[in-house]
C-alpha cells in the first residue's frame, strides 16, 4: 500500500492552519503548511468572523498542499453563514462571543421548557448556541436567507459549490435530535428555520465533492481532489485523535475550550445530567460525545493580552514557570462564570470571582496563572467525575489533547486533581482526526475508531503525568 497525502484545514479560535499528513496504515506523519491568525473581529460593538480573509489564507494553504487526495473542514461549534437566493453571502457571519444572545435563553425558556429542551437535544444550555443566534436575527437576515451553512460547511460549499450540513457541527446548534441524529422539526420551526434552508444531513466520513475548477486554478491542486466531510465541529475530530486504548478513558480537548467528557454509544438526556450542565454532541461512527463545555485556556490568553496591551511581561513560558513556583492550595474561581466569556479585562474579573467567593485575589502575574491553572484543572476534574458518574461508566485514565498538551503545569495540576494519570498529546489532535477520518473514508485506512487510535498512540509523541499527593505537590 502506499502512502496518500490527505488536507485538513483546522479553523481554532486563535490560529488556523491548513496541514498535510501522509497516511498509510503504519504513518501518520503531519506537516504545517500555513498558519495564520483568527479570532472574533471586533466592529461596532459587535463581534464578527473575518470569513473571506480566511477563505485567502485556506487558498494559500491549500496552494502548499501539493500532490493531496482530499481536504477535510473542522472549525469551532454554532457559527454559520446565511446565503442569499444567488447562494453568496448575506452578511459577515457573527462570532459566538458577541452579546447579542444575552438573555435569549430565558426568553426561549417561554416557549420551550428548558427540561424539554434537554430531552429533545440533550445541549449544555449556552447562550451561544446556534437557536439563540437564529433568535438574534429571527427579525434581521433571516427572513432574507435562502440558505444556511454552518461554518465548515461553509467553507466547503466555497471548495466545491456543494451544500451539505455535516452532522457533528449539526449538533451544537441545539436543534438536533441525538437520538435519531436528524434535525428536531418542530424547533427548527420555531428557530424560524425552514429545513430546506439547511443542505442534506450527511455522517462524517463522507465524500461530498471535487473541488471546483475555480479553487484548483487558484491553489494549483488537481480538479479530482475531494472535500471529504469529516468530524467538521473541531472537537469530534479532536475527539478522534484522541490516543486511547479501551473504553475506559476520558479526554479532554483542551484549547481556547476545554471539552472535558467521554465518548458514549447512545446519550444520557436525564434530568441529572440537564442540572450537571452536559452536552450529547454527536460524534463519528455513532458515537456521543459526553462532555462539558470548560471555559479553558481563553481565561489565560486573554490575561496575557492585556498584559501585553499594558506592555507587562507577556511571556507564556516564564510566566508558567513562576506559577509553577507558587505554593498549592490558593485561590480557585469558577472558570466558567459568564463573566468571563467575551474579550475584556481579565485579570480584573478574575480578582472579583475570587473576591465572591471569599478567596484570596491573586495579585501578581504568577499568581493569577495559577490561579487560572488551578480552576482549570479542578473544573476538568469535576467534569471528568461528572461524566462518568452520569453515564455509570468507568474512567481510569485522562487523555488531554489540544493545545494544552503542551502545558505541563496544566496537565500535572489535573493529572493531581483528577487523581487519574494524564495521558498529554496528540497536540494537533484535531487536524490527526481529520485527516484519519479522511484516510478511511478515501480507503486508505480501514476499521474501527479503536483502530484509528491505535494509529494515533503509535505514531505520535505522548507524555504522562502521574497524579501526585497533597504532599508531593507541595513540594
Ligand atoms: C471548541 C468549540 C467547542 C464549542 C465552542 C464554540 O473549539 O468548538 O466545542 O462548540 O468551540
């Protein structure tokens, strides 16, 4: 057999790439073509993706790409673009983190009972969801859209000229039903959402399309190469690379997000598992990915950029050196206050969480690191306890993905609150799970999600961190 070169544009919320990975059934070796920046664009009080300056730099990727087989799409959860009767876009799609959802939840609540909504869903309530942005615009574009593409779909609609919604992206909109996998009629109605606004439903793993000759003119790839749907919500395919062997491990995808959960065969709507705030996202092959929507590393980064607007030290290594340094036991805040959702003073909110809640305000920059870290890592312990207690499954080890692999204050502190080893990396989890799902579904790869681990735990650079005592951890 021999090696196929297979894309993933990989769209995270502060940096996207465009990778290649050669694959064969023993390789899996990934390459960075082009990286470039993302992240909400700010404009009149609202908050906007900068889509077409994206769709450049995917060009410029893709031109990288050489001789590949197919490219695949994963960006974040809930956004979407609305198209106008010709299929261009209505507007520039808005970011998640702009305030125009504040309140809809409540104001939905009216029509539909929020317990009834958990049943019919199964979503962790979050204002960003795509059924409060529909809310948002119900009165604005939508009346005006002949067509609904979240973004993944999106951009592979710009690939190919093919619509399709992807089902895992399809189901952080809060408008699906996990257990049929297909949309909840009835909601999409009152979203005021017609279904032939939205394209087909399509399992990822799908082969959608050729290119259009337009894209291989512009990126020099041939007219044969496919757009091959993937797990195109970020976390299902972060949830794919994730290395595990057996079922009895939990992971989390740990970026500006931390997805702390497991993976499960069928979802568990309880009204327990509403109050504990879990999400049924739905995964590749079947599969319902389990998990809590951790506010994650955004805390960190958007204290290191106002350190660096105030032109203090801004230096991530340092910086987690010296928290490393600060004695165990200060204060830890609630990460996932609402407070600290959109772009603003961080370091501020977090001294009023702790305030609240009658804790120590970490004064220093070392000192709000760790504190960050701490709440971090005793957030994701919580979830990770959380899940397996609410499906009555068993975990025994913690595979931490993502971005904050990298981090290994960050990883020790959960591997000691979890009191589970943490298993740290694939770091590009998610452009891994791409592509793997890419592999299989282009042939080149055969079997089970086990088996694509098994690829993943084979072939790329993993370290554990071993849960340590109150003691040693002071020391
Ligand atoms: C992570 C993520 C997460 C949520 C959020 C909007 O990147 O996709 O799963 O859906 O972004």
């Amino acid at each position: 057999v021999g090696v196929t070169r297979f894309a993933a544009v990989d769209l995270g919320a502060s940096s996207g790439r465009v990778m290649a990975a050669a694959v064969d059934p023993h390789r899996l070796e990934l390459t960075e073509l082009h990286r470039f920046r993302n992240g909400a664009v700010p404009l009149g009080g609202k908050f906007y993706w900068d889509a077409l300056g994206l769709w450049l730099d995917v060009l410029h990727g893709l031109s990288l790409a050489g001789d590949v087989h197919s490219v695949g799409i994963d960006t974040w959860g809930v956004d979407y673009g609305l198209l106008d009767a010709r299929g261009d876009l209505l507007a520039n799609p808005r970011h998640y983190r702009d305030g125009r959802t504040i309140g809809l939840p409540e104001e939905l609540d009216h029509e539909v009972p929020p317990a009834d909504l958990y049943r019919r869903t199964g979503l962790q309530r979050m204002a960003i969801n795509t059924v409060y942005q529909l809310r948002a615009e119900r009165s604005a574009l939508l009346p005006q859209a002949s067509g609904l593409l979240l973004m993944p779909d999106l951009f592979g609609y710009w690939l190919t000229g093919v619509r399709t919604t992807e089902l895992t992206i399809a189901s952080t909109t809060n408008l699906l039903d996990p257990v049929r996998r297909d949309w909840d009629r009835g909601l999409l109605e009152l979203a005021g959402v017609s279904a032939d606004l939205l394209g087909p439903l399509r399992e990822p793993g799908t082969d959608v399309a050729p290119i259009t000759a337009e894209v291989a003119a512009a990126t020099g790839l041939s007219p044969d190469v496919r757009w091959t749907a993937v797990g195109s919500h970020d976390t299902a395919s972060a949830v794919v690379g994730v290395p595990a062997e057996g079922e009895d491990f939990a992971y989390i995808a740990c970026g500006t997000w931390g997805l702390a959960g497991i993976e499960l065969s069928a979802p568990v709507l309880t009204e327990d598992s509403r109050a504990a705030n879990f999400t049924n996202e739905a995964g590749v092959d079947g599969t319902v990915r389990y998990l809590r929507n951790v506010m994650g590393l955004w805390v960190l980064s958007e204290c290191l950029r106002e350190w660096r607007d105030r032109g203090r030290p801004a230096e991530l290594a340092p910086l987690l050196e010296a928290a490393a340094a600060v004695p165990p036991g200060g204060p830890v805040f609630d990460v996932d206050d609402l407070s600290l959702l959109p772009p603003g003073p961080m370091q501020q909110r977090i001294a009023r969480l702790c305030g609240e809640a009658g804790q120590p305000v970490p004064a220093s920059a070392p000192e709000v690191v760790r504190s960050v870290l701490d709440s971090l890592a005793t957030a994701f312990a919580r979830a990770v306890r959380d899940a397996a207690r609410l499906s009555g499954r068993t975990v025994s080890v913690v595979h931490l993905v993502g971005g904050g692999a990298r981090n290994s204050l960050l990883c020790q502190l959960t591997a000691d609150a979890a009191g589970l080893p943490v298993v740290a990396g694939p770091v590009e989890a998610t452009a891994l799970g791409n592509v793997l799902v890419q592999a299989r579904a282009q042939g080149v790869l055969t079997g089970s999600l086990a088996d694509l681990r098994a690829l993943v735990r084979g072939t790329q650079e993993l370290r554990t961190f071993q849960p340590r005592s109150a003691t040693e951890a002071a020391r």
